[in-house]
C-alpha cells in the first residue's frame, strides 16, 4: 500500500453527538486518494465503546498519544492514524447530553489539530459537528468552529462559504441575531465581503471565472426601491457599485426567493448571503445531509459537515455520514492540487 504523503487532521467534536460516529462511518467509506492519510483526534475509549455499541469497525492503522508515537506512526506508513486524548472519564459519559467534560474534549482535539497542521503533520482540518452548550459549559468563550479557529491562528476576518453539490454561499454575517445582521449590512462592510469574496474566488480553481458573483437582497423582493426597507438602495447598491467601479464582476442585489436556484442553476459563481438562515435555509433544503462549509483565509484549508450533533439520534447508529464523507473529499482534493 502506498505510504501517506500528505494528512488531513480530524477533531472528534463533541464526543457526546453523532461526531465520532460519522468519522469512523466516513473512513470507511470515503474516496481519498492513496496518498492522502488521517490524523484522527478524540479519546480511544470513545471510539471503542462506540464502535462496540454500533457493530463498527475502529478502523485505526495506530493509535498514538504524543508527536514521538505520531511520528513514528507516519514514517511506518499508517494512513489512519487515532491521536488519543485523555480527557473524558467514561464513568461519566454518556451519549445526548450536554456536559462540560465533553466541551471541553471537543475544544481540546481543534486545538490539537491546529498544531499538527502549525507543527507540519497535517495539511487540512477537517471537522465534525460542535455543540454550542458544552462549549459554554466548559467555560470556552468562543463557541463556533470558525470563530475557535481564528482564535487559535490569529485569523482576523475567516470566511465561511457553504457548498452543497456545486452551489456556493459565502456569508457576510454568520452568529448574529436577526436584527443584529441587519444592522451589520453597510455599505463599507459588505464592500469589504465583496472585495473578500472576489478574491477567493479567483483564487481557486473551484469556481468559474466567467460567471458574475451575485450578492443577495436583504428585504422580500429586494426591498422593491424602498417599499419594503432601505438597505438596499442606501448600503448593498452603493457597496456592489463601488466594487464594480474597481473592476470586480459583481452584480445585485437579487431577491433571496430567486438568487440561490440560479446559483445552483449555473448563473453565478456563488452569491453571497446577508445572514446566517438566509444562506442555510437554501443550501439545506437543496440536500442536507451532504452541504458542507469550507472556511477560507485562515492559514490553512478547513472543510466540515454542516449539520449540528444531534444528540437525539447519538450513539444508535442512525448518522448518515455523507456531509463527512464530502468534507474529507473536498479536503483531499483541494490539498492534492
């Protein structure tokens, strides 16, 4: 078998969700290519009880708990490869419930696998789903992925863009209530997520250069010149027009109720949602399971699953791992080219 070349980090999430088991589903099932490896990081005695539980295969070339073993591991040719922690007392654990100790579990594999990327082990992060509770439980003040990770890296502004089957949303404004995500389109900041957006593109080959990018109304019918609200006419016209007068192929505002099909549809490139449901609600119902979130401008590529831990279904072999198995494919062909 061929040896790994490159790694993609994997987090457990919170060990008490539908996380672990997606992993140890998607390793199974996901196409990557052979040189590509993982670097899985959770507690051993999790995945075993869960892969007892579910009549699943732990399908791990080594387990290691520190860089000497994981280096070892690597240079033996392991392409899936668990890097244990030692943090949940399984005394204590138990599957569906919130619980500062697995807060804290799930924080503690993001960090450990931002420093295998940092350190040179691993080229991607790959993620499966946090539970915003358990963060708080434990006593974590950032409680989004995207939002640990920047932390982490000193990343100032990551974006986030969704990509469900070919349609791509980038998002101007992600955790925010809806009256505060209004507030928070300006003419100055959407031109900044416009600026942001075009770049990205334009840096990667995964999006078509010869399609307009398309920004998203804010109010129904995109406030129909004022009838309906005035973001449009006094921040998002002004901000696209502004980006136009410096070059950028940019055009909108277009009615949510419209922008979104036709993005799918092969019109646009990707069109940038305003808020958080806006751009969910489209991408979800276009196929739930396998939307996935790809954050860009951090220092290294981060793909994930984009659905919650549901703790409703956890620990009884009903997760459906097609979202894992797209992030990890994504990941591997982006870090591949």
């Amino acid at each position: 078998m061929m040896q790994a070349k490159l790694y993609l980090a994997v987090p457990c999430g919170d060990p008490a969700g539908i996380g672990p088991e997606i992993v140890l589903k998607a390793m199974k099932t996901a196409q990557l290519p052979a040189e590509v490896g993982l670097i899985v990081i959770g507690d051993a005695p999790v995945f075993s009880k869960l892969a007892a539980d579910l009549d699943l295969k732990a399908d791990f070339d080594s387990v290691v708990s520190y860089q000497e073993l994981l280096e070892q591991a690597m240079a033996g040719g392991s392409r899936k490869i668990l890097y244990t922690q030692n943090i949940v007392d399984m005394n204590h654990f138990a599957y569906g419930q919130i619980s500062a100790m697995c807060g804290r579990a799930a924080y503690a594999s993001a960090q450990t696998a931002v420093q295998l990327v940092q350190r040179g082990y691993a080229k991607a992060v790959v993620t499966p789903p946090l539970h915003k509770e358990a963060l708080r439980a434990a006593g974590i003040e950032h409680i989004g992925y995207t939002e640990i990770l920047s932390a982490l890296t000193h990343t100032k502004k990551a974006i986030t863009m969704f990509d469900t089957m070919g349609l791509k949303i980038f998002f101007h404004t992600r955790h925010l209530s809806l009256r505060q995500a209004c507030d928070a389109v300006t003419k100055d900041s959407l031109l900044e997520t416009i600026i942001t957006c075009d770049r990205i593109t334009k840096s990667s080959p995964a999006f078509d250069l010869s399609l307009s990018l398309a920004v998203a109304g804010l109010n129904p019918h995109s406030g129909e010149h004022g009838l309906f609200g005035d973001e449009e006419l006094v921040s998002i016209e002004p901000a696209i027009l502004e980006a136009r007068s410096r070059g950028i192929d940019v055009v909108g505002p277009i009615g949510a109720d419209s922008v979104f099909y036709q993005t799918r549809m092969g019109k646009y490139r990707a069109v940038i949602s305003l808020y958080h449901d806006q751009g969910h609600i489209a991408a979800k119902t276009y196929d739930f399971n396998r939307t996935i979130s790809i954050t860009w401008d951090l220092p290294f590529l981060r793909t994930s699953v984009d659905h919650g831990t549901a703790f409703d279904i956890a620990g009884k072999g009903l997760a459906d791992a097609s979202g894992m198995v797209r992030a990890l494919e994504v990941a591997a062909s982006y870090t591949c080219n």
